[in-house]
C-alpha cells in the first residue's frame, strides 16, 4: 500500500520540478540582465570622467599659475628656507626646486631660489579636494560592490529560498500522503482479513472525511456479514436438528401405535376379574403414550418449514393483543406494557410474530412466578421495529445463555425445549431476529428485531422472496 504514497510523491515531484526549473532559470536569467545594468557600471564611468575632468583642470591652473609666475603678473610671498612655515619645511627638507601645492581652495607654486622659498599662489575656481574625496568614496563604493559579487549572491539566495520552500511542501506533501495512505492500507488490511474468513475484524479511525465513511461502510457491512453468517449458521443447525427430530418422530410414532392398540386389545379381552387392575395399568400405559405421542407433535412441528406471507404490521396492536391474551391464564402474574406512541410499524408474517410473542411472553409469566411481573416493549428504529419481552425471574446461568437457543431437553411441565429455536427461527425467517438482553430487572429479557416496511418494493416480491426463503 505504500505505492499509492510513493506514486503521490512521484506525482509531486514531476509536477513541480520542471515548472520549478524553468522558474529558476527565467529568473536568474532576468536577473542576470537587469544586475547588468546596474547603477554602479554608469557611476564608475561617471567617476572616471569625472576624475580626468579634475585632473586636465588641474594641470591648465598648474600651467597658468606657473605662466603668471614667470611674467611677474602674481607676486610672491618669500619666505627664508630656515624660517619657513611648517606646511613649507617638508619642501624644504625634501630638496625639490618647485612643487604645486592644492590646499583649501587655492593652489600654491613652490619655488626655491637660493636660500629663499617664494611662493605663488591663485585661486582655482572650484573645490577640487572636495571633488577628489568624492571620486574616493565613488571608486571605494565599486570596488565593494563589485568585491561583493550581487548577481552570485542574490541567484544564490533566490535557489536557496525556492529549494527551501520546495523542500518544506515535499515534507507537507509526504506527510499528507501518509496520513491518507495510512487508513486506505488499514482498509485494504481489514478486506485481506474479511476475505480470509475473519468476520469479527474493524478498522478504527477518527476520521471524517471521504476515507472515514469508507472506513465506516466497511465496519458496517464487516458487522452484517458476521451477523448474516451467525444466523445463516444457527438456520443450518436447525436444518439439521430438524432433519434428526423427523427421523426421531417417524421412528417413535411407529412403535406408539402397535403398543396402543395392543394395550387396549389386552384390555377388551381380559376376564372381569382383573379389568379394574388392567384399566388402572392400561390408563398408565395409554397416557405415557400420548405424552410420547405429545413429543412426537413437537418435533413435528419443528421440523416443519411453515409458509412465511409478510404484511404490513401494527406492531403495538400484536403486543396488546398477545399480552391479553396470556393475562388470563396467568392472573397472579402482574403485566406492564409500555408501548412506542409513534405507532411503529412492521413486515413480517402475522402468525409468526403471534407464535414468537405467544413463547416469550409465556415463558417470562413462568419464569416470573406467582407474583412476578412481566415487562413487554415496543419501539420504532430505523431497521424497522424492536419488541423487548422482561420479566422479574431469577434469570439465566452462564450456560443457559450459551445453548439459549439450540434444541434441547426442557425440565418444565409440559416443556419440550423447543419453544425458543422455533421462536428464533421464526424471527428469522421473517427477515429480523431474537437476542438476549441484559435486564434491568434481574431476570431474563429478549428482543425481537423486526424487518421495516419497504415503500419501494412491490408486495408480490416481498412475498416471493420470503416464499423462496421459507
């Protein structure tokens, strides 16, 4: 399941790189051209043209001061060689005939004659000190910006911040992948596990998205088929159970019948003498008889597949109808009925749900005893109608529950411990089913669990499938 991770990364990756590629090369061509025509290429032939202006300025005042020296036009200042200013001991000391001399806006012609230091001076016109520092600082500012290399360093910065960013939604984009990933493997898991026969498996998530009511469909239809297949098994059980109680019934009616007419032959030919002792054994015989032969019915009906004819069901109207009618036969059991207002409705066969009801109502008075009571409940839900059948007994073992429902060997009066399976089996051949419930009361409870009416399918079908089925 990682591939599908792996191919949404891959998907990224081809749908980013060359987009991403083509931005950066665009990018730095056009910066590359737009730094090519930066401002300090035109200030450094500023610069320069400046500076040959200043320094052709300068040599004209040079050769015009020193012109006027020589015609005598400007006087000079002398001053004795070992008496000379300070600003003129460096010439001095230096042993140069003439020097030029540019300070504060005036330019000075230095010349030594004999033991004397004149000194011509003029003014230039222009601050050419404060042009000469400004050329400095012009030719100081490119070399730093060409020492800094611009273009490098902002392609550089520029494919370090869209890597970085690329970078950061590559790991956003791995971890989505992974996260939608994660419950589709989860998913995929649970299919391998349902298809290999494991009913009781579910996938846990927290989600709520698309893949969330995925995962949710998938428990849904993981429970219905684990259902579907507990009841599919308990129908075979009773398949089997049914196919023995025929062959029990039809080899146990065979033998009641000869020992009856013969016990009663007996009888009609003995001598008076003895009848009052042959009517007494003969009626003992006879009544073991018909309780065998009590049985026998029982299993009978058992092993029957009776005809299921689904209608439309009052489904608070069976419940009266049934709790009025075990009252009577049972006046020293209290009955409470607490019936849905909203009147829920059912598909189902009538005499059915009549027999289902008629066995758990009954078996909750006997179980409730003389001064007991029994709870029955209706409830309308979206799987059709519930029906709950408590009573105040003293309950069921741990054993019990675990055989609830399969045939077996009743201790009650009258009791063939058949009365739960044909009820369960009628449930569900009405398309719902029983389930034991914890009571509130302390005793036994049961559910029964009826279809719903479906608007959208014809009678006649609904008949023929449960025809089919029964």
């Amino acid at each position: 399941m990682n591939r599908l991770r792996n191919r949404l990364i891959l998907i990224f990756l081809a749908a980013t790189l060359a987009p991403l590629t083509a931005t950066l090369w665009v990018t730095a061509s056009l910066l590359e051209r737009s730094l090519s025509y930066s401002s300090t290429r035109q200030l450094d032939e500023v610069a320069r043209s400046l500076e040959e202006t200043a320094r052709a300025y300068y040599q004209r005042a040079r050769e015009d001061l020193k012109n006027h020296a020589a015609s005598g036009s400007v006087k000079p200042s002398v001053f004795a060689a070992s008496r000379a200013p300070e600003r003129l001991r460096e010439f001095v000391a230096a042993g140069e005939r003439e020097r030029f001399d540019l300070a504060q806006g005036r330019l000075d012609y230095l010349l030594r004659r004999g033991g004397e230091v004149w000194v011509y001076s003029a003014p230039v016109g222009i601050d050419l000190d404060r042009i000469g520092e400004q050329i400095r600082e012009a030719r100081t500012f490119i070399e730093d910006s060409q020492a800094r290399d611009l273009r490098r360093g902002f392609t550089l910065t520029y494919v370090l911040m869209a890597a970085s960013f690329w970078m950061i939604s590559l790991a956003l984009l791995m971890y989505m992948a992974f996260r939608i990933s994660r419950p589709i493997q989860q998913l995929t898991a649970g299919l391998a596990e349902l298809t290999a026969g494991n009913f009781g498996t579910r996938v846990k998530t927290s989600r709520d998205d698309e893949v969330g009511h995925a995962i949710w469909a998938f428990n849904h239809m993981a429970g219905q088929l684990e259902q579907n297949r507990e009841r599919l098994v308990y129908l075979t059980q009773v398949a089997t159970w049914q196919a023995l109680a025929r062959k029990m019934a039809h080899e146990v009616k065979n033998s009641l019948t000869p020992i009856r007419l013969t016990v009663e032959e007996m009888l009609a030919r003995h001598s008076e003498t003895d009848r009052g002792f042959l009517e007494q054994a003969s009626q003992i015989v006879v009544d073991e008889v018909e309780a065998l032969e009590r049985r026998v019915r029982a299993f009978s009906e058992f092993s029957s597949e009776p005809s299921v004819r689904p209608v439309e069901l009052d489904v608070n109207a069976l419940v009266e109808d049934r709790v009025a009618f075990l009252r009577t036969g049972n006046p020293e059991v209290r009955y409470d009925v607490r019936l849905d207002a909203n009147g829920p409705r059912a598909w189902a066969d009538e005499d059915l749900v009549k027999g289902i009801l008629t066995n758990l109502v009954q078996n909750a008075a006997e179980a409730a005893g003389a001064g007991g009571f029994v709870l029955v409940t209706s409830a309308g839900a979206d799987s059709g109608a519930v029906i709950e059948v408590h009573d105040s007994g003293p309950g069921l073992s741990e054993q019990a529950r675990r055989t609830l429902f399969q045939p077996t060997i009743s201790f009650k009066q009258r009791g063939m411990g058949l009365g739960l399976s044909i009820a369960r089996r009628s449930a569900l051949l009405c398309g719902g089913d029983i389930v034991h419930v914890q009571s509130e009361f302390g005793g036994a409870a049961f559910r029964i669990v009826l279809p719903a009416v479906r608007q959208d399918q014809p009678q006649q079908e609904l008949n023929e499938a449960y025809s089919d089925r029964g």
